[in-house]
C-alpha cells in the first residue's frame, strides 16, 4: 500500500453506507423504529434529535457495540449488521465516541496508536507524523496523559485516533458538546480538511445549526425514529425544525 499524498492518513470512500428499516435496543427495550439512511460516499451527513432520541444508540448500530434486532446495516456490498466491532472499524467504518473515551490515563502518542491497533501496514508512523503536522497542538501535548488535555484537545485527540484508524467513513457523536465555539469553529474545520480528503462523515450534534451548516443533508430522529429528511439548507429553513432544534 502506498502513502496517499493527502495531509491526512484515511483514504477516500467509495461506498455508500446503507441503513434499511433498523430496528434496535437493549436487552428488552427497544430505542430504534425501522431507521433508514444513506450516506454516500464523499457526503457531509448530520443526525440531529433531542436528548435521548437514540442518536448514539444508532451510531452504536451501525459501529456494532449496539445489537439490531431487525432490518439491516451494508457499507457498499457488505453487510454490516451482526458484524464485530473490529471488522467494522477494518471496513474503513469508525466511530468518534460521545464523551471522546480517552484512554486518560496513556499519552497523546499512545491514545493515537491505539486508532491504528488493527492495522498491519507499515504506515502507521508516517501517519502518525502527518497527524501531528495536521494537528500542531498535539505534537505540543504529545507526552501528556491524555486525561489532562482541555476539552477542545481531547476532543482533537479523538478524532485523530479514529482518523489513525485509516477510516473511509467517520461517525462523528457530539463533536461540540461542552466546547466554546472558538474551538467548535477549528473541529469544523478539521472536518473539511478530513472531508477534502474524500471521506464520508455522518455527525451526530445537538448543536443544530452548526450540523446544518456543514452537512449537506440531514436527518431528524425523534424517539428512535426518522420524522424528516431532506437538503439541509431546505431544513434549516423548516417551520418544525426552527422550532423544536432551532428556538426561533
Ligand atoms: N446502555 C444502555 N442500556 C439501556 N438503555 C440505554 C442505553 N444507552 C442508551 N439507552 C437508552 O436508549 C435511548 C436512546 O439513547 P441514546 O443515547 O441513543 O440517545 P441520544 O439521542 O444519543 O441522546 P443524547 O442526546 O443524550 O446523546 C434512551 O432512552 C436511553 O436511556
Ligand atoms: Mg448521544
């Protein structure tokens, strides 16, 4: 395998992920209706939906640590659905947790490393450098415990350990939460540079506004089912959304 000349490590998507009448829970509770989305590939796609509308259980479903219980999961011609964590993420599928789960208590460097446990290329400290030129401010942090980082470099420590993971398609839960909008507006940023890359992103955010901004279309979930699709320009400008996400 060759080093791809983009500044970031993953490589570009070619497939759509495709989630089909899914149906999912925990033990007997079911979280999710018959969810269906498409994210193809290259697209910036947003989740959006109150507190506790089953936003991360979906991601959790389709990354594999959340069991389906009907309906389907297919990344291009494989199926997802049923399929261990580990084979999702090796599918190019790989997820940036709510909450970030750090391991705090390694550094910087061995947070990165542990995006790239499943790969065998050789690549991986050239992808590490290229992390740390894309992201000045770890190289900076590099040897501090991840659990003493700021939100804002936690949340940069993330994104790169999922990038470091060579991912074609990046699931992107809370991206903002808790962050000032200075350090929102630089993740956003990141998120077109990894985007230019070619990569498919589908982010969760309870901040709407700025899920809307940067996707390209955008679905809402309301307790564990898709109430409205569409462009979301077309849904920035919706009556129902201004007023339930929007406050306006
Ligand atoms: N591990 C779990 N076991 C049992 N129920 C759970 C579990 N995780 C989530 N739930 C329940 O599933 C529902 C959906 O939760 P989920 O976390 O997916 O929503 P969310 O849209 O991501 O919410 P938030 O905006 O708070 O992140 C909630 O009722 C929640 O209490
Ligand atoms: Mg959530």
């Amino acid at each position: 395998m060759t080093a791809p000349a983009a500044a970031t490590p993953q490589t570009a998507a070619s497939r759509p992920l495709v989630i089909d009448a899914l149906s999912a829970g925990y033990a007997d509770t079911q979280v999710l209706w018959n969810v269906s989305m498409r994210i193809d590939p290259g697209e910036i796609v947003a989740l959006i939906g109150s507190n506790g509308a089953g936003k991360s259980s979906l991601l959790g479903a389709v990354s594999g640590v959340v069991s389906t219980w009907s309906g389907s999961v297919r990344y291009g011609e494989r199926s997802l659905t049923g399929v261990e964590p580990d084979r999702i993420v090796s599918a190019g599928v790989v997820q940036v947790p709510q909450g970030r789960r750090l391991f705090g208590s390694l550094t910087v460097e061995d947070n990165l490393r542990m995006g790239a446990y499943l790969r065998n290329d050789r690549e991986v400290e050239s992808d590490l450098k290229r992390m740390l030129d894309l992201l000045p401010r770890l190289r900076e942090r590099y040897d501090y415990l991840a659990g003493r980082l700021s939100g804002g470099e936690q949340q940069q420590v993330a994104i790169a350990r999922a990038l470091m993971a060579r991912p074609q398609m990046l699931l992107i839960d809370e991206m903002s939460l808790g962050l000032a909008p200075v350090l929102v507006d630089q993740l956003i940023e990141l998120l077109a540079q990894i985007h230019q890359t070619g990569v498919s992103i589908l982010i969760v955010e309870q901040d709407v506004q700025t899920a809307l901004e940067v996707s390209s279309r955008a679905y809402v979930l309301e307790t564990g089912r898709v109430t409205l699709s569409g462009p979301s320009a077309q849904l920035l400008d919706d009556p129902l959304v201004k007023k339930a996400y929007l406050g306006v």
